[in-house]
C-alpha cells in the first residue's frame, strides 16, 4: 500500500476545446466570405472615393478633392447624362416587358408534352449560353448590308442596297432590341419553366372538373403560382439590361449619333475615352442609387415574398 501511494500520479492533460458546432460553419465560410468582401467592397468604397474627386489621368494638374462638384456637374450641366438615362428607361422597359411575354410564351409551350421537346428546350435555352459579345457577332453578320438578310431583301424588292438596320436612327432601336430579345428570352424561359413544373396537375384536374377552361385555369392557378417567380426574373433582369454595355457597346457602339447611349455607356466611354475617371465614378455612383431606390420599391409594391392568396 505504501508503494502503490508513493507512485505519483501522472498530471492531467487539459482538453483542447474544440470549435462550438454553431460556430464552425461560420469558421469555414470565413476565408471564401472575406475573400469575396475584399472583392466587392474595395471597388466599391474606391468608384465612391474616386466620385468626389477630380481624377483624369490626361490632366493631372487638375486632380484633387472635388466635393461635390461631379455630381453639380450631372445634376445641372450634362444635358447628356438625362438624355442616356432617358434612353436606359426605354431600353429596360422595352426588353424586360418582351422577354417576359416572350419567355412566358415559350414556356408554356415547352411545358407540355409532345414529341421532340427535349431537343425544343435545348434550342430555346441555347442563346442564354452565347456571350453578348459572340451574340453581338451574330447579329452584325446578319444586319451586314453586303452579307446579311437585308441583301437578299433588296433582292425580293423590300429596300435598297447598301443600307444597314444599325446606321439608320429611324430603325438602329429596334434591330438591337431583336438582337438582345433572342440573347435575353431563354433566362424568363428557363426560370417560369422550372416554376412550372412544380404546380401541382391535380389542381388541373380539379379546376377542369368544376368547369374552368385553360385561360381561367391559366389566371387562376398559373399566374399566381408564377407570382414570385416573375419578380425576381423581372428585378434581375432590370438590372442587367440597364448595366447592359457588351451587347451595345460592339453593336452599335452607342450610335449612331448616341442613339443607342445607356447611362453605363456612358460611363465607360467617359472612364475609358475620355480617361475622366472621377466623373466616371461619379455617373456610377448615381447609377447605382437610382438602381438601389428602384429595386427597392419594386420590391415593396410587388410585395415578394409576402402571402398573396
């Protein structure tokens, strides 16, 4: 017994303590969520820092802290500026209210049953894979006055030779819309389409037993199960046709004569051309509040998310 207590214990080793399990999610997003937020908040805070000052690399003599000046400046003498902004509205309502009937239309054709829809959806959510500026290739071959369609329209006696759809300021609108419209349609297809798919037939069938036809079945069921889908689709889609700049930019260039000029054109014509950078920043600040308040209250009148029954 002596022996046995005059062995001395061996000390207790403390217990690491490992991560909280509520805690270690968050552990392992941290490196990809901080890389992620040096990403996105140092353009942001540098388009900011770079709107209040005076910033042009060809005239660096006059390069300094502006104040507010840029934005005076858009507010009170850039007739330019409303006019790209009236033009950007055009666009964004042109485009988003087409490419939603189009897509909606599209959708509910590829919906149903019928021989061959594998191969039809494939080839109507082709385009949403080309790139604007592939996309913008495309339709320059086929607007192109010795090579295109209009050729051989002037062939069949409908125009003139020599005369191109993106020189003309009576028609350059309407081509580029065509050419975004095949681009942008596929994006409402895929989205309504896979929405479709989770509407539940047997509220068909019931409707059909009480008698409704397939445009109450459509208004009654359809659009409302849709509701949430078509809002968020309208709001991204929003956003990207007015940032839009690849497919206009290698079109139409913005012309003819600024016909075709949205406010993120002229942004990067005035960062890019013209090498103004702190007035660059400053269009782009503005460009990003009226986005923001727009989306905002799009979402609050459309109530996204919200109980709609």
């Amino acid at each position: 017994m002596a022996q046995a207590a005059a062995v001395a214990k061996p000390p207790k080793v403390p217990k690491r303590r490992s991560a909280s399990p509520r805690r270690l999610p968050y552990l392992l997003i941290a490196p990809a969520g901080l890389l992620m937020l040096g990403f996105i908040a140092y353009p942001v805070i540098s388009v900011f820092y770079y709107s209040l000052q005076n910033y042009n690399v060809t005239k660096p003599w006059r390069n300094g802290f502006a104040g507010f000046d840029n934005f005076t400046r858009i507010f009170t003498e850039d007739d330019h500026f409303w006019t790209t902004l009236g033009f950007s509205a055009q666009w964004v309502g042109v485009q988003v209210s087409l490419q939603l009937a189009l897509g909606l239309a599209l959708a509910l054709i590829v919906n149903q049953s019928f021989i061959g829809r594998g191969i039809s959806r494939a080839m109507v959510f082709s385009p949403w894979a080309v790139s604007g500026v592939l996309t913008s290739t495309i339709w320059i071959l086929l607007y192109n006055s010795s090579t295109g369609f209009s050729r051989y329209l002037a062939d069949a006696g409908i125009g003139d030779y020599g005369t191109s759809v993106l020189s003309d300021t009576g028609t350059v609108f309407w081509a580029a819309t065509v050419a975004e419209l095949w681009r942008g349609v596929p994006f409402f297809a895929i989205l309504i389409l896979a929405d479709l798919q989770s509407v539940s037939k047997e509220l068909y069938e019931a409707a059909s037993v009480d008698g409704a036809g397939r445009v109450r079945q459509f208004v009654h069921i359809t659009l409302p199960h849709l509701r949430d889908a078509i809002i968020l689709a309208t709001l991204l889609r929003g956003v990207w046709e007015f940032n839009n700049v690849d497919l206009l930019y290698t079109l139409t260039g913005g012309g003819p004569a600024g016909e075709t000029t949205t406010l993120p054109l002229y942004v990067a014509n005035t960062g890019i051309e013209g090498h103004d950078f702190g007035y660059a920043s400053a269009l782009t600040t503005v460009a990003f509040v009226i986005l923001l308040f727009c989306s905002i209250v799009y979402l609050r009148l459309s109530k996204f998310g919200g109980d709609h029954k």
